[in-house]
C-alpha cells in the first residue's frame, strides 16, 4: 500500500504505526479502453453493408457485434420465445476484466467472419482489425 500522491503520504504519515485504517478498493474502468472499443465498433461498422448507415444503424450493429461476441443476456417471453439481449458496455455494468474479454471476442467474431464486411478483401480487412488486438493499455 503506498499513498498515491504526495498530499495523501502527508495524511498518511500523521496516523499511528499499527492504526487500522478501512477503505474501499475500487478498480476503475480504464475510459481509453472504452473508446479504442468504439472504434473498433466504427471501423467495422463502415466496411459492413447490412445495417443502415444512422446512429441506430451503427447501435443496433455494436449490439449485434456483443451478442456475436457471447455478451448478453437471454430473456422469455409469456409464449415461451426466448431472445437475447446485448449486455450493456457501461461502466458500473461490466468490470474492466470483463469488458477486455468482451473485446477480444469481438476482434475474433470480426475476423473470424471477415468477408461479410461489402467490399473489403477480407485478408486486408482482418489485418486492419488484428492492429486493434491488444491488452487494452493504451
């Protein structure tokens, strides 16, 4: 445990050896992880020609991509028809594991399913999604 800033170590230094301090812990949703996602999402979403070319085109499209990438959740209906329902990308919905998972199973349903996206050479289409791998530092 050490202080993260010189402001905290002062407030640290004035407790007593040994006092018991609680606090809580939380690990943040790193935001540049969030948006190297949705340019993924972008990126895919021009090369493909199924969804219309609007803000709910390009919803509907991420929502698609999620439940692809086995991110959803399955709900029925009175008649017994089951449907699934993308899980939401919010941070307080998806923990940062969680959403690195998410990602790396969109980057293989993109280039497993490369030459559905129009026009693209799948070959060049997977390379450009392949340069979006990674760990999600950023």
């Amino acid at each position: 445990f050490i202080p993260a800033d010189e402001e905290t170590r002062i407030r640290l230094n004035k407790r007593s050896l040994g006092e018991v301090l609680r606090g809580i812990f939380k690990l943040y949703r790193n935001y540049k992880f969030l948006k190297k996602a949705f340019a993924l999402v972008n990126f895919a979403f021009e090369r493909q020609d199924t969804y219309p070319n609007t803000k709910r085109g390009l919803d509907e499209f991420r929502n698609g991509l999620t439940i692809r990438a086995g991110h959803y959740d399955m709900y029925k209906m009175f008649d017994e028809t089951r449907y699934k329902v993308a899980r939401s990308w919010s941070f307080h919905n998806m923990s940062e594991e969680e959403f690195g998972d998410l990602y790396q199973a969109m980057i293989d349903v993109l280039v497993d399913n490369a030459e559905l996206f129009g026009g693209a050479d799948p070959g060049e289409f997977q390379t450009e999604i392949l340069r979006f791998e990674g760990s999600g530092e950023i």
